[in-house]
C-alpha cells in the first residue's frame, strides 16, 4: 500500500504538482505504560481523521447524564463536578482548519467571497470536496465537521464517493483547477482512501494521481499521508535516520523520543 502510494506520488510529480500546500489534519493517539506510570503517544494520524465531530457529542452526552444524576447512585447528586467533564470543540477546530485551507486558495487565486455586515455567507465561491468511501459509515462525524464549516464560515461541502473521482470532477488543462459540479474546489478533504481494500481498480488509483495534480490544496497531500505511516514512524524512533532532522543533543528530539520512543519500538504502533 505504502509503496504504491508513493509510486502515485511519483507519477503525479511527474505529471506536474501545481499545488505546494498541503493541508493537515492531524490526531495523535495515547496510551498509558504501565511500566512507567506514564502516557504514550502511539501512533499519529494524518489522513481520515476520524471521530472529531462525534467526540463533541460524546462531551455532551456525558454533561447531560452527569447534571441528571444519572451517574450517581440514588440520582441526586452529581458524579464528576463541570469541569471535570470538558466538552470537546474540536468539531469547531477542524472547520477551521478545513477554512484556513480555503481562505489560503482564495487569497492566492484573488476570489473574493461575498460579505454581508462583515460575515462570510454562503455563494459560488469555491468549496471543500470530500472524498469518501462507498457506503460510507461514518457520516455523522463527517456531517459534523461539514456543518460547523457551513454554519461559521459560510463554506459548502460536497462530497464524492472514491471510485467515483475521475468520471465526475473537471480539471482545467490550463490552470489546473479542480471542478465539481460545477463548483470551483479549494480544499480537497480526504475522509478515505488510507485503506489497501479501498484501492480495488485501477480508477481508485488514477483519482488519487489526478487530485494530487491539480491547484487544489489536499488535505492531505500523498507525502503528508506517507509521513504517517506506521512503517515511517516506527524507522523515526532510530536515532541514526532521526539525527538526520534533528541533532542529537536538541532538545526536541530529547522530549520526543521521551513520548514515544519505547512504545514504537515495542510495536504498538
């Protein structure tokens, strides 16, 4: 899988890579070492990045059952004080995320949105194209994210299944850009294809080459996927590949290899 997706990124630098910025949306992953008593990074995610919509749920639905004391015994009380049971925004965070990629495009390519009383609304400006798997499962977290993007920036999404990329989006032959129904894209955003079971022909394939080449900014791009591979974090924790970014005796690279170094090595990620 890894070796393809390369082998992709390689054809599509061939072709021409018109977009240098790469969008990232990133998650990292803990677990507690019981050897230490302390917790560990395992593992860092870069491409479909999942569940940061429904976590804002997950933060008010225990809010709800705490404040109903329905986490106590007898129902009068409350189990855990507010502040003890914070209520994730990242829904929030990612759309911002997702509109600083926008914005970015916009800017470059001197789109001006429209304006009502200083507020962004929404218009024909460009959109974010999210890429999806077939029959895909995990749409409320995804709606989630899409929302908040809508509701504070004004910024449509649209989203395509995979297999479907190649038949139905547009690419100018002189400017490069990316187009959806008609729509202009900014921001491609993959909710997929990180999976070998994804890549069953030869069109999964091309969309991935075909995206990679256009203006539009890729969230993320085939190198910003690779870099969270399991096989490229594991070869990090070697102090011989690490020291060639960063010197042994920097500090960073002390506090990283504090995080995550045993874990990595053990195989957990």
């Amino acid at each position: 899988m890894n070796c393809k997706l390369y082998e992709s990124y390689k054809t599509a630098l061939a072709n021409g890579i018109h977009q240098p910025v790469s969008l990232a949306l990133i998650r990292s992953d803990y677990m507690l070492d019981t050897a230490t008593d302390q917790i560990k990074q395992i593992e860092f995610n870069t491409v479909s990045v999942s569940f940061g919509g429904l976590s804002t749920k997950v933060g008010e639905l225990h809010s709800f059952l705490n404040e109903n004391g329905l986490y106590s015994s007898n129902g009068s009380r409350y189990y855990e004080t507010a502040y003890e049971l914070p209520i994730s925004d990242s829904a929030k965070l990612l759309a911002k995320g997702l509109y600083h990629g926008v914005s970015y495009y916009e800017s470059s390519q001197k789109i001006k949105r429209k304006t009502a009383k200083g507020e962004s609304i929404p218009n024909t400006a460009t959109i974010v194209l999210m890429v999806i798997q077939p029959g895909e499962r995990n749409a409320f977290d995804q709606r989630a994210v899409e929302y908040a993007l809508f509701q504070n920036y004004g910024v449509r999404t649209k989203r395509v299944e995979l297999p479907s990329v190649t038949s139905q989006v547009k690419v100018d032959p002189e400017t490069h850009k990316l187009y959806y129904d008609g729509d202009e894209v900014s921001v491609v955003y993959y909710r997929s294809a990180y999976a070998p079971s994804e890549f069953t022909s030869p069109e999964t394939w091309d969309a991935r080459v075909v995206l990679e080449s256009t203006l539009a900014i890729k969230c993320p791009s085939l190198l910003t996927q690779l870099s969270g591979a399991k096989k490229i974090q594991q070869l990090l924790t070697d102090d011989t590949i690490l020291e060639k970014f960063l010197p042994v005796k920097d500090e960073l690279r002390t506090n990283l290899q504090s995080t995550w170094k045993q874990h990595l090595q053990r195989g957990y990620s």
